[in-house]
C-alpha cells in the first residue's frame, strides 16, 4: 500500500475499496509507528532505512493508515499487534455493507 515516498499509494486504497464487495476487507501488514512517531523500534529503525534508501523516506503511523483509509471509503479500522520480524501489527478495515 505504500510507495517509496511519505505515504502510501493513494490510489491503491480507491481501487482496493472499489474492487471488494459490500463487507469486504483489506488488510495491511507493516511495520507501523505509533501516533507520536517516537516507536515502536523496529518501525522506527524501518523508518530510517526508508530515509537511507528512498528521496523522502518515511514510516507510516497509524492515524495515517486510519486516514488513509476512511478516505478511500473503508470503515473503522481494526488493529492486530503482531510479533514478526517485518510487520508489528495486522489493519484490517471493511467496506461498508
């Protein structure tokens, strides 16, 4: 969902919403930064490989991803924690009924 600059691909999110039914979800599993950008480490460290290896490196928070989303159309957004070695959480948002 995500390209090499700050934020995700905007247009990925429309064309997810578009093509799932009514009750449909997608799901993102990353390396998500807390709100206030200070954690958790492995997101953090993300992070800053994103900035060694793109123009405007940057990782996502999760009011990001729940912005994101709403605007494409999903519905409230789900976390899952996680504990793998690329993502710390699982973001689950349906598609409206």
């Amino acid at each position: 969902m995500r390209g090499g600059g700050v934020g995700p691909v905007e247009p990925a999110q429309g064309k997810c919403f578009a093509a799932l039914p009514p009750g449909g979800a997608v799901i993102i599993c990353e390396l998500v930064l807390d709100d206030d950008e200070r954690g958790p480490a492995p997101a953090a460290l993300m992070g800053f490989n994103m900035l060694v290896e793109t123009r405007s490196g940057h990782n996502c928070t999760y009011a990001e991803y729940r912005g994101w989303l709403a605007d494409a159309g999903f519905g409230p957004v789900e976390v899952l924690p996680l504990d793998a070695a690329g993502a710390n959480a699982a973001l689950v948002a349906r598609k409206p009924d």
